[in-house]
C-alpha cells in the first residue's frame, strides 16, 4: 500500500527529504530525477541520510561520510551492512512510498 509522502517539487535534484510512515524514519532521495527511499537512520552512527547527498545511485551521509547504495541499501565500506529499501513511485506532482521494506 503506497502512501504520498511529499510532492516532487520538495525533493530537489541530488538531494532528499526525511519523512516518518508508520512510525518509521525513511528518507526519500532524487538522485538525478530517479526517486529512491532507504532507511533515514546511518548505521554508523544514526546520521539522516535524508539530509545527505546522493549521485551515482549512493547516498552519503553528512556526519561521517557513509555512502549506502540507493537501490541495495548496501553500505558501500561493509557488505555485511545493509539498510532496508522500500518502493516509490510518482503519482502525478506526488511521490508514493510503501512503508513495507523491499524484500
């Protein structure tokens, strides 16, 4: 079940925005007009990635520099550490997530 989450215009070109479905903490990035959400919390040390940048299909988080790929949510130092990813869609001016992680 998808939920809107924001209008595209709130999620500029290389950047995110931090939403909060069901409880949950999901930051929803635009890398390059492709729209992609991943767990919010950095492994690291909980950074928001919804506040990092994002290109090449990873995301960085702006405490420490963590980088998570966008469509894995595989930390790119660790393989062994991986955020949970869930679908988007644009609906319209209107961005969909469904709060149920991608499996």
């Amino acid at each position: 079940m998808f939920i809107k989450v924001a209008s595209i215009n709130e999620i500029p070109k290389g950047a995110g925005k931090t939403i909060n479905v069901n409880g949950k903490s999901i930051a929803v990035l635009n890398e390059n007009g492709k729209l992609y959400a991943i767990d919010n919390t950095c492994a690291h040390r909980g950074g928001p990635l919804g506040e990092g940048m994002c290109q090449n299909k990873i995301v960085t988080c702006p405490w420490h520099g963590w980088e998570y790929d966008l469509e894995t949510g595989k930390c790119t130092f660790d393989d062994s550490i991986r955020l949970a990813t869930f679908e988007v869609k644009l609906q319209g001016n209107d961005v969909l997530v469904n709060p149920e992680p991608k499996k």
